[in-house]
C-alpha cells in the first residue's frame, strides 16, 4: 500500500469515528432533559471519552489546516479546514464536558455545534467518493430524520409528560409513534393533544410536517430516479431522435440505426464521448486521462506489447476514437490516405477493389491504414464493419511526431507495412 493510500485511510477512518461520536451525543442529550443521565458515571465518562475525542479532532483540524495552507497545490481546492473561523469557534464550543461541569442540561445544547462538522464531513466523503454519492445521501437523509423524530419526540414527552403505568421505553416509542404520524399526516387521534402548550406545539409540528415530508419525499426520490450519466445521455438522444422524426421524414431502416447505435453507445461506451471531458480538462490533467482510458486498449496491439509506459503516454494524446456500425466503410480502395487505424472492439473484414474477394478480417487488437504513414499513396484496400466496431485513428502528421522518438517501433510498423502491401498487390 501506498503511503498517501494508507494516509486516506486513516483520515476516512478518523473521520468516521468523529461522526459517530457527534451521532451518540446529539442522540443522548434530549434523553438526558428526560431522564437526568448526568447523574449516572457512565454518562460522565462517556461525555470526557467524548471531549477527548473532539479535542484531538480539533489538534488534528489545525494540523491538516498549516499543512494544506503551506501548499499551492491544495490550498485552492481543499475546503474541509479551518478557513472560516467559525468552524473553528463551533469545534472549541463543541469540546468541554458539559455534563460532568454543569448540573444544568441546557448547557450541553453546545454540543450540538459539533454537527458542523458532521455536515462539512459528509459533504466532504460526497465530493471524494464520487460512486458513493447516492448512498452517502440516502445515509445522511435517514439518519438525519432519525435525529429529527428523535428530538421532536422527547420534546413532546417533556411538554406532555410521562404516561402512568407505562414504562419509560414504552413512553418514548409512544411519543415517536405520534411525532412521526403527525408529521406524516394528520394523526389518528388516538393520542390528543391537552392544553395550550401541547396544541401549539402540535400545530407546530404539523406546519413543519408539511415541509419535512416533501423534503424527505422529494430527496427519496432524487436519490432513486437520478439516472446515471450514461442513461441521461441516451434519453436526450432518444427524445431528439424522436422529434427529428416527428419534423421530418426518415427512412425507418435509417431510425432503426440510429436508434440501435444510440442502445450501443449507451451499453458499450458509456453513453458519453470521451472527448468532451477532456476539452474542460488542463493539459496534464488530460494526458493522465487520456493515459488510463488508452493503455489498456494500447497494450493488447500486438506491435505495441513490450513498450513501455512513456510510450503508451505519448501516443495515448494523439490517439482519437470512432465508432463504426455494421455495414459501414471505413475507407474504400483510392480514397486519399493519412491516417492509421487499431481496433479497440469489433470485427471489420478488409476486401478487394470490387469488392468481391475477403482479404482478410481485423480484430480487437489489429490495425490497418499503416501503409499511408510512410508513402504518399491512395488506399489499397476497402475496409468494412461488420459489426459495431470501436476504434482509434492516428494521424500521419502525429505519427511522425511519436515515432521519432521511438525508431524502433517505427522499423517494425515499417515491415509489417511492406509485407502486407506485397500480399495485396
């Protein structure tokens, strides 16, 4: 494991553990108005296990602030530190035991400072965990009405209070089942609110159940119909096709094809064109992308197996992708020539002048169209897709460019031009 690996690692890690402590704390101060937990030593000593934790987390905050605020590199882009001073002064209110040094409850309510943090944290894993962003989301929604019922419902034990007979853990899932109906709707009215204190406060709630529930309704939703890039992208396409063929008159053989290499696009290449991201991206930035999406693609050309990375690197930018559906010519004998081809997926079936003989068939892997990068020439054979067929163009004027680095890839495409153009002569 890397060392920045094992970093990231530890940091998620630590940020994880903070969470969970504000949770258990924000979870426990409206049961301790109710039950005066304070009292008990477990409470004390889960309340200075607390204020430790936050006390190192704020160490720990002030140290990642001076290292990223030391570095160009991070300072411009890294969001979770200490560069508004009221995250800070929410981490110092959020740090003292309040339940070992005041008898009082109502000072533990500065605790709740400390769920700053909790919303920076999460927003930050979303930003960093970009495949995850959708379960991050639908976590934080339900732990967050969680804590919202949670609240609302020891509100109401307090202003309407205790139940005789019934237990105290009776009592709260009482509370919590009147909260979330009325919240939800309008009660059942089988628990009724008494006086003006508890009417108001019920009144209340059902004002802001109108809210909550088309927030959480309306997040629940967004979480589990947000369509992925790829699906989004081939929903345009299909509605544009649509009104295409809806102002004009298209050959339905010809809408058949679009609309099929549309499904391909999606299914097989992501439903985006690759080169659209890179256009937004910086040139190092790029050629990294370019880098990973290539290599691979790189590697299984048999003329390209033992070359190494530095290679894969200079030829990966100047390396353009193209898509043909079946049927469709790639080049035929005499078009003008100045540029090569490998195929990435597909098979494509080169033939003779009229068309008639197969001269052979190109795979993943194989390539065509090198004879044009060494003589000025016309092409020599039709190429045709089968099938759907991924693959990349290289341009004579880049080749060149590439190759003089590299002579003796240069020699090996040169032999393999000339055999192939004796054996179609």
């Amino acid at each position: 494991m890397s060392d920045n690996y094992l970093k990231s690692l530890y940091d998620s890690g630590w940020r994880i553990i903070i969470i969970l402590a504000v949770l258990l704390q924000v979870g426990l101060i409206p049961l301790d108005f109710l039950f005066n937990l304070r009292s008990l030593s477990w409470y004390k000593t889960l309340d200075l296990s607390i204020s430790l934790l936050f006390f190192l987390d704020l160490i720990i905050n002030i140290a990642r602030y001076k290292g990223i605020k030391s570095q160009a590199l991070l300072k411009d882009v890294y969001w979770d530190t200490y560069d508004s001073g009221k995250y800070f002064i929410a981490d110092i209110l959020a740090i003292l035991p309040y339940a070992v040094l005041f008898s009082n409850p109502w000072f533990q309510l500065f605790r709740l400072f400390k769920w700053v943090r909790v919303i920076r944290t999460a927003h930050f894993f979303q930003m960093r965990n970009l495949r995850f962003s959708s379960r991050i989301s639908f976590g934080l929604l339900i732990l967050g009405f969680f804590h919202f019922t949670h609240w609302l419902s020891c509100i109401w034990i307090w202003i309407h209070g205790f139940e005789p007979g019934l237990s105290n853990t009776d009592n709260y899932v009482q509370a919590l089942y009147w909260v979330v109906t009325t919240l939800t709707s309008v009660g059942y009215g089988d628990i009724v609110p008494h006086g003006n204190v508890e009417m108001l406060f019920t009144t209340l709630l059902q004002i802001l159940g109108v809210g909550v529930l088309a927030l959480f309704v309306a997040s629940m939703v967004g979480i589990f119909t947000k369509k992925n890039p790829a699906e989004q992208r081939f929903m345009e396409n299909i509605d544009k096709l649509r009104a295409l063929i809806h102002y004009h008159k298209i050959p339905k053989d010809l809408e058949e094809r679009i609309s099929d290499y549309f499904t391909y696009e999606w299914k097989q290449k992501l439903g985006y064109d690759e080169s659209e991201l890179m256009e937004t991206l910086p040139y190092g930035l790029k050629n990294e992308l370019q880098f990973e999406f290539k290599k691979n693609a790189i590697k299984d050309i048999p003329l390209f197996e033992c070359v190494d990375d530095h290679f894969i690197r200079d030829i990966a930018q100047y390396l353009s992708p193209m898509v043909l559906t079946p049927g469709d010519y790639l080049f035929r004998v005499g078009d003008a020539a100045n540029s090569m081809f490998f195929v990435q997926k597909g098979r494509l079936e080169a033939l003779s002048a009229d068309e008639s003989k197969q001269l052979t068939i190109l795979k993943n892997g194989d390539f065509m169209g090198e004879i044009a990068l060494f003589k000025s020439t016309t092409r020599t054979a039709t190429v045709k897709s089968i099938g759907y067929s991924d693959l990349y163009e290289l341009q004579k004027k880049e080749f060149n460019k590439v190759l003089k680095k590299y002579p003796e890839i240069a020699e090996k495409l040169r032999s393999k031009s000339q055999s192939r153009e004796e054996r179609y002569m």
